[in-house]
C-alpha cells in the first residue's frame, strides 16, 4: 500500500506553505555551484505542486525568495532571477493543463523587469483556474508586511475612514498580502533549518510546523504525504484543553 492511502483526504490541510531550503548545500555535496542546487530544486517544486493538486489542497505557498535574499552574492541572485523567469515560462502551460491559479506575495515591484513581466503574464494567464491555487512568495518580507499593513491602516485613520476603536484583527487581514488566502494549517521546512525566516509571521500564529533534515531538491511527494499524515496526527487545540477538543 503506497503511502498516499493513509492520507484521511476528509482531514486535508486546506493551505500548506513551504520554506524550500537546502538547495545550496545539496549542490555542494555534490561538489557543484549553488545555482545547481536552485536548477534541482524545481523539479521538487513541480512535485509538491502536483501532489498537492492530485490530494485537492486548495492553497500551496512556496517561499522562493526573501528580501533577506538580495543579500546574497550577485551572481546567485541573478541566476536566481533567470531560472524564476524560465521556470515560470515553462509551467504555465502545465499550470494551465492541471487547472492551477498561480499568484504571488512580496515586494513583487522589486524584482527585475523581465521577471515582474513573465510573472504578472503567468498569473494572468491562470487566473481563472479554480483546482488549486500556487503562491509564490518572492522578494517576501512578513515584516515588511505587517509595516505596509499598519502604513495603509495609519492613512485610513488620518482620513477618518475608520476608528482606531474599530480596529480588529480583520482590519489587518485585510490589509495583509494574504487577505484572500486562508491561514496555512501545515508549515514545512526543508534541509534541518528550525526557524522561520521572516515568512507568514501573522498568518502562522496557529499553523503545525513540520521540519526535515530533506534537502529541498531531494524533497518529494512521499514526504510531502508523510508530512501530511504527521499533521493528521496531531492535536489541534487552539488554547483549550484535550478533552475539550475531543468532545
Ligand atoms: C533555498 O536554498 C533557496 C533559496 C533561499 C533561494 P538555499 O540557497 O538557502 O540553500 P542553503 O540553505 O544554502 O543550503
Ligand atoms: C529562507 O531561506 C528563504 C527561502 C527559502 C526563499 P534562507 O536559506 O534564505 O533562510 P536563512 O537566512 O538561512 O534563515
Ligand atoms: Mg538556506
């Protein structure tokens, strides 16, 4: 019996988001270039897409690049930026085919011209696809997020279009990137690395974290099931007590 089969499809997460890490190290065991790594890690990233539609999650989010990012050597974040605008030229075919929407978080104004073109193409070209929905989170800061929010919220109040008194958790939901997306309920995070990273910060405050000594471009579907059937197994509380869960 493959793996897969122990999945409770009843009990899916309806958002998984991924921190696709270890990309640079598997290429150096290899005695490669970083950029190999990258090049390898797509296929990883065409398997958990495709696993995650084949199951009927709704909403997959794949960090791809933080503004932390752009403090890596210019060479690699070239290289970086070329293989996103081959990548997302190449797929959008098969996004379409497989009835994805792709869209995208982050500074998205930051990245380099022809990478925001082949972007914002793919993402027009998906739109309207309604199987599952592919977010990419690219040149993504959860701070800056949060600041750009608090910013927009700021000028509402100075132009009297809302009370400070009314501010509720909503008000900033709808403020945030992800004011359209679910909260994720399952985090993963590749290549041993326990920590966040400046990702869904707001959006994570109740998600299961899932973390893999896996480096990314070895990440594939069975594991993605695996980390399924471990968040399947927990126990989701939200502050109450288990018994309380259980009735
Ligand atoms: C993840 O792999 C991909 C990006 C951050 C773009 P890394 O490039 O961080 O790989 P390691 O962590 O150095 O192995
Ligand atoms: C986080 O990975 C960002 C992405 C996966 C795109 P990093 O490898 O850049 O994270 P840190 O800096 O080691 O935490
Ligand atoms: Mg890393």
């Amino acid at each position: 019996m493959s793996i897969k089969e122990n999945i409770n499809l009843e009990k899916l997460p309806v958002h998984i988001a991924i921190i696709m890490d270890g990309n640079g190290r598997w290429a150096k065991k290899k005695g490669e270039m970083r950029i190999f790594g990258h090049k390898n890690g797509v296929k990883a990233v065409r398997d958990c897409t495709e696993a995650c539609a084949e199951l009927g999650v709704k909403f997959l989010t794949l960090y791809a690049f933080s503004t932390e990012n752009w403090n890596r050597p210019k060479f690699e974040i070239n290289a970086l930026m070329e293989l996103l605008v081959s990548t997302i030229n190449k797929e959008t075919k098969t996004l379409n085919d497989n009835d994805i929407r792709l869209t995208a978080i982050g500074d998205l104004e930051s990245l380099p011209k022809s990478c925001y073109r082949e972007l914002m193409n793919a993402i027009d070209k998906t739109k309207n696809n309604k199987r599952m929905t592919l977010v990419l989170a690219l040149s993504y800061s959860s701070r800056t997020e949060i600041v750009e929010a608090v910013k927009n919220i700021g000028e509402a109040v100075k132009e009297g279009k809302i009370d400070p008194k009314d501010i509720t958790e909503q008000t900033i939901i709808d403020q945030i990137y992800t004011s359209d997306i679910p909260d994720p309920e399952l985090l993963i995070r590749t290549s041993g690395e326990h920590r966040i990273s400046n990702f869904l910060l707001w959006q994570m405050a109740y998600t299961e974290l899932y973390f893999t000594e896996t480096l990314w471009p070895d990440f594939g579907k069975e594991e993605l099931y695996d980390a399924i059937i471990d968040y399947q197994n927990r126990e989701r509380r939200f502050g109450m007590t288990s018994e309380q869960v259980k009735n």
